[in-house]
C-alpha cells in the first residue's frame, strides 16, 4: 500500500494505472474510519482493479468552527486499518494541497440542497462538492463509493457529476451498524458514555416506525419518530423528513410513488447525529 500526500504523486501514479487500462475504486473520506468505510473500500476491491482511499477533513464543508475543530483525527490508525483490508493507495493531501487558493465556486444544487441537511448546515454542500470535485479530478476514478448513512450527499454527488460532466459511476452502499443498531460514524467516537449508550435508541425508533407505516399517516409518523427519541433525556431531535428515495420531494401520502426514506438528524448532547430507513 502506497501513502501519498501529494497530488502531484498521486496524479502521475494514476496515469500511469489508466495507461494499463487499469479500473480505478475511489473512497473518499475524512479519516478517523470504522467499518462503515471499510466496507466501502471491500466494495471497491470487489469492482475495480486498484482502490484509492482518501483522507482529508475538508475545512470548506463545515459550517461550524467547533465542529471542524473536534472532529476526530486518527492518521496513524486510519493507514495501519486501510492496510488490512488490502486498499492499493492512500491520498492524504494537506489543506494547501487541496486548496492552494481559496475555492470561490458557488454550485446551484437546487432543490436537493433546500432540504434536511442543506437547511440546517447552510454552505455544507456547497463545500461537499468543492472537495469531491478536486478528488475527483486528481483521482480520476472509474467508480467512487458512497455511504448511504449520508443518503442526501449522494445525491448531491449525482448532480455535481452530472453538471461537472465527470463520468464516474457513483456507487451508493449499505449503512454499517454498531451492534446496538447505531449506524457508524466517525462522530461515534466523540460520544461519552452515556450518550453512546442511549444513542441507539435513534434507530430502534426508525426500525419500530417502519412496523407502524400502516397505521399512522406521515404527518403522524414524523410527530411520532420526533416524540418518541426525544423520549429519551439524551437525545434531541433536529429534524425527522419522510422524503422520496430518488427525487428527495418530501413525502405528504404514503401513496405517492416510489419508495420513502425516513431521514433524521438528533443531538446527542453536543454531538449531531444523522440516519435513515428505506420504509
Ligand atoms: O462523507 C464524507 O466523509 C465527506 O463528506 C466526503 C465525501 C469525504 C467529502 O469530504
């Protein structure tokens, strides 16, 4: 396994794959990683020739200070894990590699972006498709994989793809769960005791609203999913969103077409947390 931290590095050794006709995987991540992300590095092994992991905490996509500042840096550990499921090559670029000069561009995801995550974290994925572009066109991958814990950040991916012409395949995969039912994140780790403790009680509460589809409207499903993990004293929610798998539209029937998700974001005291569940 190669370690890189430089694009230059990494955009010859690249090109010198592609000229084998080699299929390129590409993971990208912001470190401190678990089995969520190692699953996506299996998933690349399995569909590509060579597997790229990157690791860079993007400053562009944080819309908090505090958060950037404590979000959970584990280089050492994140290399020695990726070197156990057989990733080919690590990129962990400095800021001023990725950014030697300030990225100004402003993309229009439309409605995608008005809703869930985009309303809460303003600028978030603005700052998602700055970074993901830059990889990308370093990169230059054949297939990129994506966890769907971040379900509305792929398609945030999509369309960046789409306007930018990249013609990547994005590949969206499973979300990993702890035991408990807590889907991974890198933020689990900044949890305390408690709150760990009391955090998967989020998904338990999905995976009871998904028995209950038949029975409450979904207005009365969001109250419902609210009322329920705000039950818990440790929990808080921020929003819960009853939302269209494939156009993100908020969900007022359950007779509408397509299949729904069931997408929330909680507080754990000061630790965000976000999920989903296909009804
Ligand atoms: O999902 C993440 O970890 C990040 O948003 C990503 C895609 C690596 C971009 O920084």
């Amino acid at each position: 396994m190669q370690v890189l931290n430089t694009k230059n590095e990494l955009i010859s050794l690249i090109s010198g794959l592609k000229n084998k006709g080699k299929v390129i995987g590409f993971v990208p991540t912001m470190g401190a990683l678990h089995e969520g992300h190692l699953s996506l590095v299996k998933e690349s092994k399995k569909n590509s020739d060579v597997t790229v992991v990157s690791i860079f905490v993007n400053p562009t996509q944080f819309n908090d200070p505090e958060d950037l500042k404590r979000y959970p840096r584990t280089l050492d550990k994140d290399v020695e894990l990726l070197g156990t499921v057989g990733c080919d090559i690590v990129f962990a670029p400095s800021v001023v590699e990725i950014y030697p000069e300030p990225d100004t561009r402003k993309f229009d995801f439309g409605y995608i972006e008005s809703v869930m995550e985009g309303a809460k974290r303003p600028g978030h994925f603005n700052g998602v498709g700055q970074v993901v572009s830059r990889l990308f066109d370093i990169v230059r991958p054949d297939k990129a994989f994506f966890g769907m814990k971040d379900f509305q950040q792929i398609a945030i991916i999509r369309s960046m793809v789409k306007q930018l012409k990249y013609t990547v395949e994005i590949i969206p995969c499973p979300i990993i769960r702890e035991e408990s039912g807590l889907a991974r994140s890198s933020r689990n780790t900044l949890l305390d005791e408690e709150h760990k403790k009391n955090a998967p009680h989020i998904y338990a509460t999905l995976k009871k609203a998904a028995s209950l589809v038949s029975e409450k409207n979904v207005e009365e499903m969001k109250k419902w999913i609210a009322d329920e993990i705000n039950s818990n004293p440790f929990l808080e929610t921020e929003y819960v969103e009853i939302v269209d798998e494939e156009t993100l539209q908020i969900t007022k029937d359950w007779n509408e077409p397509g299949k729904k998700v069931a997408c929330v974001a909680v507080y754990a005291g000061k630790i965000r947390l976000i999920d989903n569940i296909v009804f």
